[in-house]
C-alpha cells in the first residue's frame, strides 16, 4: 500500500484497519458499533400451571409440526430441481 492511500485511511474515521498476516482488510466502523447496538431483552421467571405448561408445549408442538411440513416441501422442491 502506497504511503499516501495508509496515511489517508489512517486518518479516515470511516475505516479501521485489521491485519491477518500481510493481508489487510478494511472494516466500517459502521459495522462494529451495529453489534454494539445488539439488546438483550430481560425475561422474567414465570410460574406456570400445569394447564398453562401443557397449553405452551401444545402450541410449540404445532409449531414445530408445522415447520417439518415446510422443511419437507423445501427438501422435496429442492431434489425435484436437481433431479432437473
């Protein structure tokens, strides 16, 4: 890298150079401060009743039954267009 384009990036506040070896990559910073963007969301303990539990596990089993459905049409459409 020439002399002036390092000194030029080096004093961009856009760029942030990360080396591995002799190669270098340019990160935005933009794109670091998003993962410092990331929040957590709190959740509280709950107390649930049996009905409540059996209610919440019937409806991840639905769900979950749904999804398989959806995972085997993709499969299915996917083999259809390799098979050609």
């Amino acid at each position: 890298m020439g002399d002036d384009l390092k000194s030029h990036l080096q004093a961009d506040s856009l760029y942030t150079g990360i080396s591995s070896g002799p190669n270098r990559q340019l990160q935005r910073d933009d794109d670091v401060c998003r993962a410092k963007t990331i929040k957590n969301s709190v959740v509280v303990n709950e107390e649930l009743t049996a009905d409540e539990w059996k209610r919440r596990y019937e409806k991840e089993r639905d769900k979950n039954a749904r999804l398989k459905g959806v995972i085997e049409r993709c499969e299915a459409e996917l083999a259809k267009w390799r098979a050609g």
